[in-house]
C-alpha cells in the first residue's frame, strides 16, 4: 500500500480575543486509508500571550498513514479553546486544513470560525463564558452543513509540516 508520512508541529495562533489558548486537533480519514503509527488526535498545552497577540504551541506531530487510493485524503480538524483566570475553558473556534498532497516542507495558516449566538449568548459570552458549540464535528468540514450556521471569523492557527510520500507510483495511486 502507498504511504504518507506526516512529520511537523502546531506553532502558535494570531489574531484571538484572548491572550490564553489551547488547540484539540483531530485526525480525519477516508475510507481506504489506514493510521499505521501515531496518534489520531492530540492537544498542545495552553499558552499565555502577555506582550504580544500570538500564542506558541509548537506541539510536534508525527503521523504515518498508508492507503489504497487519494480519496478521503486526510486532514486535520482543529478546535481552539480559551482558558480564563479561574480555569474555565470556552471555544474560540473551528477549522479544518486539508494535510498537502506534494512531498516536501509547508507552511500552512487554518483560518478558524466559531457559531454566533444570539444577542444574550455573546453578552453572556463576553462576561460569564460559554457559548453556543457544535454538537457534532461533521458541521466543521461540511461546507453544505456550515453555510446553514451563523458563524464569525475567529483567529489562525499556524502549521508547519513535512510530508513523505511513499510508493504512490509502485502501487497506481496517482495524486
């Protein structure tokens, strides 16, 4: 079988109301393919941004995959926490980047969203916490589900990844 190879971290985020974050990341798979070594899902620790708006993360990545064919070409679900003074952890926001299909070194931004509430709910928001949350992941990765949410841009969640492919050509699997 043909496989990938996904070497990198999770570096940091910009542009977040909130000085202290955390990222839950989740691997997604298609049918044909197969998490040979690696974690599935993961989460880096919570960074606190005194001087600057950005966070550091820098949480590695080491993820090696095979496969029988391209379709359902994995990706990673990202889902950005808050933690306040008191510990509490609300959601900043959601996205989904799509790991690179070439071999090589990349730089990748995720630019993330979060479900708008209704007026009392950002109010309640902005001072107590909380929020309206997806009950389910397929909405982050369904573009037809999403357009049916009302959401607001959040922040971007900074990547960097080396992909390794291996015996695409040996097996067909053209990409």
């Amino acid at each position: 079988m043909a496989e990938v190879h996904v070497i990198g971290q999770v570096t940091g985020a910009r542009g977040f109301p909130d000085a202290s974050l955390l990222c839950k990341w989740t691997l997604q798979l298609g049918g044909g393919w197969r998490l040979v070594e690696g974690q599935g899902e993961g989460q880096t620790q919570a960074d606190w941004s005194e001087v600057e708006e950005d966070v550091t993360w820098c949480h590695p990545l080491d993820i090696h995959l095979s496969t029988r064919g391209i379709q359902g070409w994995p990706r990673l679900l990202l889902q950005v926490y808050r933690q306040d003074a008191h510990a509490r952890v609300d959601l900043c926001g959601y996205g989904v980047v799509h790991i690179p299909t070439r071999p090589g070194a990349h730089s990748l931004s995720c630019p993330t969203w979060r479900p708008l509430g209704t007026f009392s709910e950002e109010l309640r928001r902005a001072f107590l916490g909380g929020g309206p949350q997806l009950l389910s992941t397929e909405f982050i990765h369904s573009p037809l589900e999403r357009y049916r949410l009302s959401t607001v841009a959040s922040g971007t969640v900074f990547l960097e990844l080396g992909v390794i492919l291996r015996d695409f050509e040996k097996y067909g699997v053209m990409v």
